[in-house]
C-alpha cells in the first residue's frame, strides 16, 4: 500500500444508510451519544452498564438495537461521504478513482470521534488527526464490516488524496482534521431483518431543518477482535434515497448517474487524483467537473452558502475565484461564532468551503 505524507487543511463533514427490512426492531432502548470515557470500557463492544436514553438524533417512536452507541458516528460519516462526494459504499471491487470514499469517510469519522465523542484517542499535529493502530482498525471496521472481518484491505493512498496520510516515523496514519459544519443526523426508521438492523436516517441542516439527505444503512454485529472497542456493530451497506446537493434520487448505489460517469471519466483522462469533496470543501475533478455538469446561478450559490454557515450571518458576493483547478462563487461572511471570512460555492452546486484568503492569496480552509 502506498504510504504517502501530505499536508492540507480543509473541512470534513457527516454519515450514511441502506435499503432491506420489514420486521420491527426488536431490541431495547433508544441511543444516546457516547458519554463513557475511554478509560470506562473494556477491550470488547460497550455492552452493559449504560441506561440508554431517548437521543436527539433520534425519532420518538424508533427504537434502536441494544447499545448503538457510537455507531452514530459512523452512519454520519457515511451519510455525508454520500452527501458530499455520491460514491457507492466502498468495497473490494471499488475502483481505484473511487477509493478516494474510504479515506474520507475514516477522515470524517475521526473527527466526529474527536470531537463529538468522549472517545478520540488521536495525536493532532498540523492539520491532521494520527491514530494508533488499533484505532485505526477499529474505526475502518465500524465503517466495513468486511474490513472487520479480514477481508479488505486499506486501499492506496493516492498522490493527491487530501484526507488521510501516513507518517513512516510515527508509524501511523493521520486523517484531515475538520468539523460537520451544520449538518446534524437524525434517524427515522429501525428494522430488524435476521441479524442485521437497517436503519433509515435523514442529513439535515440543523439551523433550518432542511433535510439534505436520505439514507439507508444496513448494520449488524461487529467482527472487530481488537482492543477497547467503542462499536458494538458494523456498517454492511449503505444506498441513497435521496441527496439534496446532487439533485438525483439513487435507486442503487452501484449505479451513478451518466453526469457522474461523465466526470469521472474525464478526470481519468486529465489525470485528475481526485474526485468531489465534501460539502464543505473539495478540490476536485478541475475543469472536467464543471464543464460536464451545469453551473448553478449566484442565487443558488448564495443559498448553499447560507446553508453552510446559516441564514443568520450576513452575506455579499465579491466575485469567482478559482481553487485547485475549479471555480468558485466567493461570498464574504460575517456573523456570530465565524471566524472565516469568506464561503465559497462551486459553480457546479457541488461543494461548499469555508475559509479565509491569506495575503499570498492562498486560502485556508475551515478544520
């Protein structure tokens, strides 16, 4: 595998779901955020000790399996890979272009472990999150069931991948550190169909409520042997009902949209490394990606941008700018508890950034 170091800040963002099920979800209490510190769990799944409380992220008439947990966490992660990027549920026959899914969705959910759990074990160091490799395993784990059960390996690392790198003398990876911006989870439906449970969970913006995504996610039990293991089950598959930001409703998420295989095709072609980012970032596809799919209006940029740091803050376009190849509606922002100066919105509808431009007329990005 190749082990490559790279340094970039940006902002990471939420979670994911599959399609099954008839019978009701047959087990207990509702979930609740982890709020078990690290040094209070054993070496096997969180399973006893916890009176399980009615979450917010969580329907009132749904009941969830028997300590769920952390797996909010990972449904997060996966939701948003989905949002954001529109790739299926990473596998061993995914492609190499398309690998680019599981690094950010373990950058993802290594920064909702961080920063939303009690849990986040990682050494921070420049604009990346470095994890042991237990935690690595069992954050890979939580995300692919396969992965817990030995049968996938970590895909390469590729040249100009974004979220994640591996530092050869600490010996560990280290993911892109970032924040979920204002997209909250929330779960609608559970049901048990033999061992596994599929749930169905909404992305939505939490200072409006608008749903940005459906998902369906398929979990069952974890196959993960390892140490001080904070997940007691395992995503098997997750499709996408519907995404908001892509403005296609997925039937299969084997099957993109011929936009999408127009994309990436010519990205392949121009020897592109990467494909979209998040809603918050992505420094994608180049020129390909926004002469093969149609640039939305000011308008419609402003309204993402609104979504992005919500409609409370005061917003001005200024001009567009182009980051890494592709551009961009640049909107100036100000507002409570912001402290970037600037939103910017792809010309494509696609992504979402957060930032400030430095003097050199580099830009940083949210983390």
């Amino acid at each position: 595998m190749i082990k490559n170091k790279l340094k970039r800040v940006l902002a990471v963002a939420l979670a994911g779901m599959m399609v099954a099920g008839v019978v009701e979800c047959s087990s207990s209490k509702d979930a609740k955020k982890n709020n078990t510190a690290k040094s209070e769990q054993g070496t096997e799944a969180t399973t006893e000790g916890k009176a399980n409380t009615t979450a917010d992220y969580v329907a009132s008439n749904v009941t969830l399996p028997d300590n769920f947990d952390n797996m909010i966490y990972p449904i997060e992660a996966l939701m948003v890979q989905k949002l954001s990027k529109g790739y299926a549920y990473y596998t061993n026959d995914t492609s190499e272009e398309e690998a680019d899914s599981f690094w950010f969705s373990m950058a993802v959910l290594t920064s909702l472990m961080e920063t939303e759990s009690a849990y986040g074990d990682g050494v921070e160091e420049d604009s990346f999150y470095y994890l042991k490799e237990n935690t690595t395993n069992m954050y890979a784990s939580a995300l692919y069931n396969t992965y817990g059960k030995g049968d996938m390996e970590f895909p390469e690392i590729s040249d100009g991948d974004k979220y994640a790198t591996y530092d050869d003398d600490k010996d560990m990876y280290g993911f892109l550190k970032g924040d979920v911006g204002s997209l909250v989870p929330y779960i609608t439906d559970c049901t048990k169909d033999g061992s596994d449970y599929i749930i169905t969970a909404e992305l939505r913006n939490k200072d409006t409520d608008e749903v940005r995504g459906t998902y369906q996610v398929t979990i069952t039990e974890t196959s993960f042997d390892g140490d001080d293991n904070n997940f007691a089950y395992s995503v098997t598959d997750i499709t996408t009902k519907k995404n908001s930001s892509y403005g296609f409703d997925e039937e299969n998420t084997t099957d993109k949209s011929e936009e999408e295989k127009s994309t990436e095709e010519s990205t392949s072609e121009e020897g592109s490394t990467t494909e979209a980012d998040s809603e918050t970032d992505t420094d994608s596809d180049s020129d390909s990606s926004s002469s093969s799919s149609e640039s939305i209006s000011q308008d419609d940029a402003l309204s993402q941008a609104k979504d992005y740091y919500g409609s409370d803050a005061e917003y001005s376009y200024k001009k567009k700018v182009t980051v890494g190849d592709k551009e961009y509606y640049d909107f100036s922002v100000k507002g409570d508890d912001i402290s970037s100066t600037d939103v910017l919105v792809s010309v494509d509808g696609q992504d979402v950034i957060g930032g400030t431009q430095n003097d050199d007329g580099s830009w940083s990005f949210d983390q």
